[in-house]
C-alpha cells in the first residue's frame, strides 16, 4: 500500500500538510509517496516531487497541482517498478507532526497586520475560509491572486532509494 503525503517527510507529519507548507512560509512544496506503516506517516519513502512555493501559489490552487503530481508519481512508481519490487528508503531528518485544524481554526485577530495574515489566508481554502468578528456579526475572508497562477515549469522527481533526480515538466 503506497500513501501519498504532502511534506518533506519526516518533517510535517500529520495533518494538513497544503496549509501547513503556505503558514510556514517553505521555500518548497514537496510530494512524498510512501509505503503504509503502523505509525502515522512514517512509512520508507518510494519517490518524492518538489517545487518552490511561489508568491501567488494559495491552497485552493496547490490542492490542484498536488492532485495532478500526485497522479504523476502513482505513474512513475508503475513505469519504473513493472515486475513489483519497488526500492524505498528510510525517512531522514529532523521529525515533526502537525495537528488536526478546524474550522475554529481559521479565526484572525483584527488587531493583527494585514501582511502577517497573509500566510494564513493564502493557506486557507473556501470550503473553511478565514473570519473575524466584527460586532458580534461573523465576517468571512477569501483572497486570490488576481488571475490563475501557472502550473509550476519544473518538477523535481526524486527516487531516494535509487539515488536517482529527474526534472518533469507539464509542457
């Protein structure tokens, strides 16, 4: 069983993984393809992709993006292991795990600066969007780029167990 987890494992395990990547300001968005273990997310890794996080990248458009590189490694995990044995390699770095977030999540603080919210509301999707209260009256908050970000020029694909780099583009 291969589960796909969006972080540079081991670090960013758990839940979330779009909104933590956004909030914390990586530099990288990374994919990783992993097998099912007992402990939540820390299976050996198969193949992982990565791209920078740009400016104008939000949830609603990584959850796009991760979706199609997603399909793509399921893909490449097949082409390159046709007679099953796939070769993985143990997890390394520096551990953590993310909580669960809720709606409840989503509140800001007025007080706060527009430009320290802007991680947040980028990182967070229309179906739970960020809000505040303004007079006992709930207000919701969603923002996007004014046109459609593009889907990223070059994707590093990654076989730690191979030690093998390639480079995929859409194009």
């Amino acid at each position: 069983i291969v589960i796909i987890h969006s972080s540079e494992l081991p670090h960013g395990r758990g839940w979330a993984p779009i909104y933590y990547s956004i909030k914390e300001e990586q530099s990288d968005y990374v994919i990783s393809c992993i097998f099912a273990n007992d402990d939540v997310d820390k299976g050996d890794i198969i193949i992982k992709a990565s791209f920078p996080i740009l400016p104008d990248y939000t949830a609603t458009f990584l959850r796009k993006v991760d979706r199609e590189i997603s399909f793509l490694l399921i893909k490449k995990i097949s082409d390159k292991w046709l007679n099953g044995k796939i070769i993985s390699n143990k997890q390394q770095g520096v551990e953590s795990y993310r909580p669960r977030r809720y709606p409840d999540d989503n509140e800001i603080k007025t007080s706060n600066t527009l430009e320290s919210l802007l991680p947040h509301l980028r990182a967070v999707e229309n179906n739970n969007p960020a809000f505040f209260y303004y007079k006992g009256i709930k207000y919701l908050i969603s923002i996007s780029p004014e046109k459609e970000p593009e889907f990223p020029n070059k994707i590093k694909i990654e076989y730690p167990g191979i030690n093998e780099i390639e480079y995929w583009s859409k194009s």
